[in-house]
C-alpha cells in the first residue's frame, strides 16, 4: 500500500480537517486551564 495518511478516525470528527480540530482543542484547553488558573 502506497497510502501514507494515517487515519484518526475522522469519521467520527465533527470538523473537517485534523488541523482545525487539533486547534479547537488547544484553544478550549487553554481556557479550561485559564478558567481554573483564575477561578482559585
């Protein structure tokens, strides 16, 4: 097999691409963790 994409499941992504997601979690971690940072 020639394919070199690895599959992450994307079926199961409620985004497009892999990138778009990877940064919609980052920027939601960082705000759980500036929530908690701020919250105590």
């Amino acid at each position: 097999m020639s394919e070199d994409k690895f599959d992450r499941g994307s079926a199961l992504s409620i985004f497009g691409s892999d990138r778009r997601e990877d940064l919609m979690a980052l920027i939601f971690s960082l705000a759980i963790a500036l929530f908690i940072y701020m919250a105590y």
